[in-house]
C-alpha cells in the first residue's frame, strides 16, 4: 500500500543525483534521495578520516558547473574554500618532469625547458584548447539537454555545436598533429584524462583530451574535499524540505503500463508512490530492480551494455610532512611506462597530497587504474596493490618510507597498517571496505554526442530517468554538472506550475 508520495525519487547518492535533487528541491519539487548501497566520499579508520579517493575540483571553467553553484546559493562558500594550487598539475615519467605553472612567464620557462624541440608546438596546442574550450561554453552555456534525444533537442545542440572544430563525435581533429608518434607531451596531456575520466576510451577522443587538461589547467582544491561538497549537497536538499534517507534503499521499482509509479523499500515492504524515478547507480543494478529486463532491451540493442574494464583503486598514506619532497605538486601523475599507460595496474599513478596538518603529518592518496582482468581473475590481485604501490611511491619520492606512518586502502579487505608500530588496527566500518567498493571505470560500445556522452537521461520506461555517470562519462566532474542539470530541466518542464521558478534563479558569476 502506497502510503507516500514524492515528485522525484533519486536512488543513489552519488554527485550527480545529489545535483540534481538540490536543485529540484529549490525549484519547489517534493523529493526523495535514497542511499542505495552507496558509500560517502570520506571513510573513518584508526581514528582519522580519509578520502576515498584523490579528489580535484575540475569544473571551475564550466558555464553549467557556475550557474548550478549560483541557484544552490553555493557560490559564496565555494569560493571561500576553493584554493588555486600552482603548478595546476606535474607529470613525472621516464626522463621529464613537466609541471604546468599558472604564471604565464613560468609556464614559458618549463615548456622550453623539458621540451625545447617542440616549443612552439605546446604553446599552439595551449592556444588551441583555449579556443576549443571557448567553443564548447557557448554550447554549455545554453539551456539545452545533453545528451539530446528528440528531433527538436538533437537539432538544438546541433545549432549550438556547430561552431567546434571536432565534429559530431568528437574525433574530426586531430590536436596532437603537430608532434611525433610517441612524443612524451602527448602523455603530459593523457596521463591527467585518463584519471579524471569515466570512459575508458584508448586514448579519449580529441574533444575530451583537450577538454580535460584545460579542466586541469584550472583546477582547484577545495578545503574539506569532496566530503565537504557532498555534505553541503545534502545540506542544501534538507534546507529547500527534501528528504535523505543514506541507510535505505529500494528493492523494486513499481511500473503499472509502461511507466513508473512508485518504488518498493527494502526490508520494510514499504511501497512509496512518485512522480519520477532518477536512478544515480550502476546500470546492471537497475536491471534488478525492473520487473523484467525486457523492459531496457530496446535501450541495449542501440547502444550496447557497458562493461567495467578499469576499477579506481585508492591507497592513503599518512606521511611526515618533511618526507614529502620539495617541488611535489599537490597533484602529480607518475607514469612509469607510457607505452603501458592504458594498461592500468600501477603503470600510471595519480599521487593527491594535503596540506600539513596541525599534527604535522600529511596525506597522500594515492590512485591506480586496476585492469578488469586482474581485480576478477587474479587471486590476491588487489591484496597486493598496496605493497606495488608503496613500491612506486618509493621511485618517485625517495626515501619516504622512513616517514609513514599509517597506510590503508578501502578496497583490499586489509586492515590499517601502522609501520611505526609494526602493528595493525582494526577498521571502524568493516562492512564499507573490500574491492566491491571500487569505482568501476566502463567500456560503452556506441559513443553518443561529441563522444563524451553515452546513455540518453530518459529510458524506454515512462518516467525512468538515469541520473548517473553513465550519462555523460568522458567529461569528468562537467559532465556530472550538465547530467544533474538536465536532469532537473526534465523534470520541471514536466510541470508548468513549477516552470517559472526556474527563471531568474541564478546569474553568471564566475568561480
């Protein structure tokens, strides 16, 4: 018996639906975001609070990332606690170190400094991305549906794309023509995609590697991490009357003709009536909730099932801030062999280091693309990434094994290690560790607008609307802000009564 009833019920927590819930919320719509297995950002173990994985802000530029902040009234604390980090990013492989310093003079220094033959071809390739970056805001800035699907939607973003050089897929122009086959700058620009990007493409087309390192470019670290942006998140819905349950989730979607009507709770039976149903996980979750699979078969036929090939595997490791090298940026990507940087494993590694704590320690997060292969086939594969990893860490800051203190990963089912000590401690949430909790990073067979995009938001079931990383996978932290917007854009101009509220709420203002 339906005893609730909600305009949109969002299944996951992740950043996209949380997006997207806030700003239905504001816009005065009833709603409902349920936890659904889904774990936070940050984790507690041996009495300290860790990351789950190594986080940058990477929308800073984005059009659609300024006005969402702006309606969410998020803009004022965004900017108190968004730090500019320079050098943006450093890239260390076999023979260079690149580091991208905001100053322009600086910048000119190390470009001819690690690649003196190829000067003016990093310098035109800088220009480039400026000028591409330029065209895709004008085409974000709009208030359209990404991706389209209609006729009039597919003709709009045609209309707004029009004018970006790398056609409809996102491959037309080659930005690396100007440099040889295997010539390190083209890892300076992958390296950093690779990491921040949900499709596992080899390499990302063109559009979304120059899209992603001008991301980097202007990259900035926030104060809190994104623990504190996904509490804020949540603040906001509670603040605009939505409701948040982390520990529920659904076990049935109700469809009645075609379309959704509402959900089943898990454990109490409950059945909750809704407008919408937003679904912010794996798709291969969804499917065990339909009443058949049948029901997507459709959606797959077109566009092929997505398959995890990488899962992101995080390492934390609780340093002395004097073993910390100077000159490390705070975000460096180590690649030990750039011929085998799309084979995963711990052949690239992305090193995030906080600040100096009032303890005088450090953290450094360290993340690896893990190959599906290994994590499911290889018996102990993940168990043993901690100790390869350290084995890197070693390489690129030498003698830091002298400085950990504490090591722990969230994924490898291992407890805390405490190597000064030489003892180990016991996790304080058991159940919200082991490789099920890694991030899965997916193949998509079909490659929807500009090739960034995969799923379509709407799903052949009336009313069923995917609000995940599947939606706009090779954009990285803009995708997810353009998947919650068009989420919400869907659902208001569903009702005209609430349309209006949605004019005037936000203004342009830069981050």
């Amino acid at each position: 018996m339906t005893r609730r009833f909600y305009d949109v019920v969002f299944l996951g927590t992740g950043f996209e639906a949380l997006l997207a819930a806030a700003l239905l919320a504001r816009r005065g719509f009833r709603v409902l975001v349920l936890g659904q297995g889904a774990q936070p950002p940050t984790y507690r173990a041996a009495g300290r609070l860790w990351p789950r994985r190594a986080h940058s802000f990477l929308a800073t530029h984005s059009p659609v990332a300024r006005r969402t902040l702006s309606e969410l009234a998020l803009h004022p604390s965004f900017r108190r606690r968004s730090v500019a980090i320079d050098p943006a990013f450093q890239v260390v492989l076999p023979g260079h170190r690149f580091e991208f310093a905001l100053e322009p003079d600086a910048l000119q220094r190390e470009i001819a400094r690690e690649f003196p033959t190829v000067k003016r071809a990093v310098e035109d390739f800088g220009r480039a991305c400026e000028r591409h970056a330029a065209a895709l805001d004008r085409a974000f800035e709009r208030d359209l549906l990404w991706p389209p699907e209609t006729f009039l939607e597919r003709r709009e973003v045609a209309r707004a794309t029009a004018h970006q050089p790398f056609g409809r897929d996102g491959s037309a122009l080659d930005p690396f023509e100007e440099f040889p086959e295997a010539h390190p700058f083209r890892t300076v620009v992958t390296a950093p995609a690779l990491f921040s990007s949900g499709m596992t493409a080899d390499p990302p087309v063109p559009l979304a590697l120059t899209r992603l390192y001008w991301a980097w470019c202007h990259a900035v670290k926030l104060d809190g991490g994104a623990g504190w942006l996904h509490q804020a998140l949540l603040d906001r819905i509670a603040t605009y009357s939505g409701e948040v349950r982390p520990r529920e989730s659904a076990d049935r979607l109700l469809v009645r003709r075609g379309a959704v009507v509402g959900l089943r709770l898990a454990g109490s039976g409950e059945e909750v009536g809704c407008s919408f149903v937003a679904h912010a996980r794996e798709l291969d979750s969804l499917l065990r909730l339909l009443p058949e699979r049948g029901a997507l078969a459709d959606l797959f036929e077109r566009l092929g099932e997505p398959t995890p090939r990488w899962f992101r595997y995080t390492l934390n490791v609780l340093v002395d801030a004097e073993g910390v090298p100077e000159g490390m940026a705070r975000d460096v990507f180590y690649v030990r062999d750039p011929g085998r940087l799309s084979a995963g494993s711990d052949s690239a590694l992305r090193v995030d280091i906080a600040p100096q704590g009032p303890d005088g320690l450090r953290t450094m997060t360290l993340e690896a693309l893990l190959p599906r292969r290994g994590v499911e086939e290889i018996p102990g594969y993940v168990a043993s990434m901690r100790q390869r990893l350290l084995a890197a860490l070693g390489e690129l800051a030498p003698f830091i094994d002298r400085h950990i203190h504490l090591v722990d990963s969230p994924h490898d089912g291992v407890e805390v290690h405490d190597l000064r000590a030489g003892t180990i401690i016991a996790p304080d949430e058991p159940w919200s560790r082991g490789p099920a909790t890694m991030e899965a990073l997916y193949g998509y067979p079909v490659r929807g607008t500009l090739g960034v995009f995969a799923f379509p938001i709407r799903t052949p079931i009336r009313r069923l609307l995917l609000c995940s990383p599947h939606v706009a996978p090779g954009l990285g932290d803009e995708g997810a802000f353009l998947t919650a917007w068009s989420t919400a854009r869907l659902v208001t101009r569903s009702d005209r009564r609430k349309e209006w509220m949605r004019r005037g709420l936000w203004t342009k203002i830069e981050i």
